[in-house]
C-alpha cells in the first residue's frame, strides 16, 4: 500500500467556539487555540481541523460564511489566524481548515446581490425557482426541519436552503460559482494551509429539474451523490488539489462503501478520504435521528468490517466515533459513569488500531461526556431547537423530546472544553456562550495530565505506538469471532506481523476464546486498558469490564 504522511497522522478537530477564550467575552478564540498549543503538541496529534473561522452571522456557528477570505470578528484577525498557523508549523504540526461550499450565509455579498433581481449578474450563484401552485418548487426537506425552500417576496421565487435559511444553496452548475471557489481555495492554499476538511461535499450536485422524491418523504435522492458530483470534485482536484502536497477529508452524508471508493479512490483522482455516517447512525430509528434505538454491538461491527474490507487496497477511510455535530463517543457507546476511564480507553484503542486516520474530537482525548440541560432555553444549536418546535407543533410531549436531545443533540459535544476544576471549567473569565459540563471538577485536562492512569495519557500511548509500527496504519484488518455479541476482536496483518485487538464494550465481565488458531513465535503487549499479567494464555482470555488488550504478533 502506498505510504503517504496523511495516512500516519492522527488529526485533531477544534471546534474554535467552544475551545479556549482569551479575552473573557465567553467565546472560544484563536488567541485561545494558540495559547494551547503546547497542550497538542504533548498530546502527540499531527494536524489540527479547525471548524469555520471565517465571517460568519453564526446561525449555524459558522457554517453559514459570509465572507470566505476573512476571520471571524469574535475569533480575532488575520493576524491571529497567520500566528495560529506559524504555531502549527513550528511545533511540526500541520493545518486542514474547513471549507463550507455547499451554501454560503444568505448575508454573503453573492447572496445579497442575488436577491435583488433575476436579472442580477449573481442571480446564478444560488438556485432560484418560481412556486408551484402556491407552493414550494418541490418535496425537499430541509436537514434542520421544514422545507428546504424559502419565498423571497423581492423577486417572488424561491430559494434553495439543504440546511437553514440563512445558508442558501450555491449553483455549483454555474462554472463562474466553481471559478470563485477554486480561487478562493487557492488563496488560503497559498497561505500555507496543509487541507481541507469539505462539509456535506456530496450534496453538491443537483439533479437538474430539481424533481420531487419518489416516495414523498422529501430525502436526498435527488442531490446526495448527485449526478455531476465526482466531475466537479475532479474538476477541483485539477484545477486545485493536485498542486499541492496536502490532505483532503470530504463530509459525505448517506455515503456506501462504493461511493466512497469513488471519492476517495486510491488514484487520487478526488479526494484522500471521507467521512461516513453509517456507524452513526446505529441508534436511530426509521424516522431519523432523534428516534433513538438500541444499538447492537454485532451490527456495530459489521458497519465497520464492511468499511475496512471494502476500501482495502481502493481508497482510504477516516476513523471517527464522534464530532461537533455528534453525541460523546463515551456516552453513547461507552460508559460514562463509574467504567468512565476504562470505556474511554477501550474506545480509543478501537479508533487508534483500525485502518484509517484517526480523528480526535476535543475533549474526547479526557472522556468528556454529553450533558442534560434542564430546560430548552439552555440549548443554543439550531439543528436542536427547530427540531423541538416542530416537534412540539405536532404534538410530541416536551419531555420525550429532551430524551432525544440528551441522546443525540449536537450542543453534547459543543460544551466548553473543560482545562481546569476552576470556575467555567478555566475556559473563560467570562460567562461561556454555552454552560459548562458540571461534570467539570472531576473531568478536566488539568487532572488528566497530573494522572498517568488518565485517558489523556492512553490518547498519547496511541498516538506514539503510530509512529513506531507501521502495521497499524497499514496493516490489513481481519475480524474475528464475528457473531459474538459483548467482544470485538479483529486481525490486522502487515507481511510476517500480525497485531491482534480484542476489545470488551460491556461492563460484564467475559470468558473469551478465539475462534481460530493464530501462530506466532513472539507476542508482546502494545497497549490495554488494565494490568496483565505477563504469561496469560491470549488464546483464552479472561477480559474485564471494559478491557482492551492489543498484542504484536510474529
Ligand atoms: O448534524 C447532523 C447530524 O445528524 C447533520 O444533520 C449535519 O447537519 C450534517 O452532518 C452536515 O454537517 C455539516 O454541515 C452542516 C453543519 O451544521 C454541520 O455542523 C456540519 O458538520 C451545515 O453546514
Ligand atoms: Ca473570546
């Protein structure tokens, strides 16, 4: 397999917001992410994503950008943002930033102009429709509830919205649009940036004629994988990407294992990886993610099997059990009350011994764990709070909507990072744009870096274990003992070596044999959750709560 410096780097995302604030306005900032560098640095991590940082009216937190070539006012200046990256490159680390295109903020100058007449030379950067019937141009539903369309009385027609309205659509069938976005991309390429990270980059494409769904439900049929996708992704790759020595991470919502080999296949022709969503959407019911479900470990790792057979050799995957737009890896698949240090770090054994990058999501790397505000009004996410007032308009009872949002609201993962036990978790002297996990005083980074039994501490063992054995960013995965329910164990292979993962996700404790023979003259323990002593049969184990064992076979 092809060696590239994007396969053995461990990333690390930043949601800026939500970091570090330096002047106690209670905002994240990049003065903030700057004065932790060193803390990265310690950690090990190689690159840093950092979510949007550009201008933005932050109704969706950045994700609606106003203007693509200048920082965000609450985040500092460019200046700022030049320091952050020479603060990277000094201490060897790299930066991908991420790159919004699918929709701009409607308070873009693009936008602005566009809607002011049909006639207008930006009309064509987004997608106009006049009504049907009265109505919207058609069924499509918004990701953030309601219909993706918004009447805009000053030309009577309407506009295209995947997400809120405040983040119109962009015409990616408009070659000048394309032209803008490749020399926009150009530019902070030119500044030195190593990548980006692409949000929803497969919903680009539209289906011309913009039909109706098939079945009525509003979905994505006619825009996910749309049909122009990968001739505008190789378009960029050429006139863009391949100039350059950096990486490449597409967000592909509803994304097989086929597509994905497209969009990142091994012959460089898009992108270096993407971001899937079947894992995450292991507990959610038919009508989507607030519905949540039990999830099955077997069907677990069957999603994951498929991805790592599939790409084998094809194209590369991206390894992540959680993200800003995600509930806590460790309360939603893990443990996080009294087995909170060892579910981490049998977590973080998986996430660090698949094939794929890994991605940390901040805080992750100190088991931060969701949270339940008592009321709505706490909640600041815009996803959370359209979901709950269409919700309640018809007619779910509050209560069961809190459920879901404790479950599965994005604001989990978007609490404050939690430095220190002192007041607002040492994030801010202020008061923080969101409240604090009280969880703080005993989860925090000020206690992980004083405790070597720390999950910090296991994120680092990880992270160094990387970059001495090649086998685990190449080795070639196995699963084993397929249909048992409470243990993941799985192969990976690499010529005579062979590293053997046996990973226990419950709290009951378990009698495990493997299913086959492995033969080997030397074993030696990488890495685990608990003490083990030396001259235990690994055959046969006998595993602890929450215990993962990681032996180096030859
Ligand atoms: O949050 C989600 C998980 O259920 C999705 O609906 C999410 O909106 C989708 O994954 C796309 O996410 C990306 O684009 C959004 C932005 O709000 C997210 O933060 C971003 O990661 C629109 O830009
Ligand atoms: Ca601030």
């Amino acid at each position: 397999m092809e060696k590239k410096w994007w396969k053995e780097s461990v990333v690390y995302q930043i949601y800026p917001r939500s970091f570090m604030d330096s002047n106690g306005d209670g905002i994240g900032d990049l003065q903030g992410i700057i004065s932790k560098l060193d803390y990265l640095k310690t950690l090990g991590i190689d690159v840093v994503w950092l979510c949007p940082v550009y201008e933005s009216p932050n109704d969706d937190n950045g994700y609606d950008i106003s203007n693509y070539q200048g920082i965000m006012h609450e985040f500092g200046t460019m200046a700022d943002w030049e320091e952050l990256l020479a603060g990277l490159h000094e201490r060897g680390m790299k930066l991908i930033m991420d790159l919004v295109v699918n929709h701009s903020s409607d308070e873009h100058a693009w936008f602005v102009e566009s809607r002011k007449s049909k006639d207008n030379e930006y009309r064509d950067y987004y997608i106009w429709r006049p009504g049907k019937d009265g109505k919207e141009p058609n069924d499509w539903g918004s990701f953030f509830s309601g219909p993706a369309w918004q009447y805009d009385a000053q030309t009577d027609e309407y506009y295209l919205h995947l997400f809120s309205t405040k983040q119109p659509d962009l015409n990616w069938e408009n070659p000048k649009l394309r032209r803008e976005v490749y020399d926009m991309m150009t530019w902070w390429l030119d500044k030195g940036i190593d990548g980006f990270r692409m949000d929803v980059i497969n919903v680009i494409s539209k289906e011309p004629g913009l039909p109706d769904s098939s079945d009525g439900s509003g979905s994505g049929e006619h825009y996910i994988n749309g049909p122009r996708v990968h001739e505008f992704l190789q378009e960029m790759n050429r006139e863009v990407l391949s100039k350059y020595d950096i990486m490449t991470v597409g967000e592909t919502v509803d994304v097989t294992p086929e597509e994905a080999v497209l969009f990142a296949g091994s012959d460089g022709k898009e992108l270096n990886m993407v971001f899937q969503f079947e894992l995450m959407g292991i507990d959610s019911g038919p009508t989507g993610k607030w519905e949540v479900a039990p999830w099955k470990l077997t069907r677990f790792k069957e999603i994951v099997s498929k991805w790592q057979t599939k790409l084998e050799g094809k194209a590369w995957n991206s390894i992540y059990l959680n993200n800003h737009d995600q509930p806590r890896l460790l309360s939603r698949f893990g443990h996080d009350g009294e087995h909170h240090n060892v579910s981490a770090k049998m977590l973080a054994t998986l996430l660090h011994t698949l094939q794929g990058t890994p991605y940390i999501y901040q805080g992750e790397e100190i088991g931060m764990t969701n949270v339940r505000f008592e009321t709505i009004e706490e909640y600041q996410d815009i996803e959370t709070l359209n979901m709950y007032k269409d919700y309640l308009s018809k007619g779910h009872d509050a209560a069961e909507i809190m459920e879901s949002i404790y479950a599965k609201g994005r604001d989990n993962a978007r609490t404050p990072m939690q430095w220190n036990g002192e007041a607002q978790a040492g994030f801010t002297t202020g008061t923080p744009w969101l409240a604090v996990n009280p969880n703080y005083k005993e989860i925090n980074v000020e206690l992980a870096l004083n405790d070597p039994n720390s999950v910090f501490h296991y994120y680092k063992k990880l992270i160094e274990l990387r970059k001495q054995h090649d086998i685990i960013v190449y080795g070639k995965y196995a699963i084993l003992n397929e249909e048992n329910e409470q243990i993941y164990a799985f192969t990976r292979t690499l010529g005579e070596e062979q590293l053997l993962v046996v990973l226990n996700f419950y709290e009951k404790p378990a009698d495990f044999k493997l299913d086959q023979e492995i033969r080997f003259q030397s074993k030696e323990l990488l890495i685990g959750n608990y003490e083990v002593s030396v001259d235990e049969d690994f055959h046969q184990l006998s595993l602890r709560p929450y215990e993962a064992r990681v032996y180096k076979l030859q």
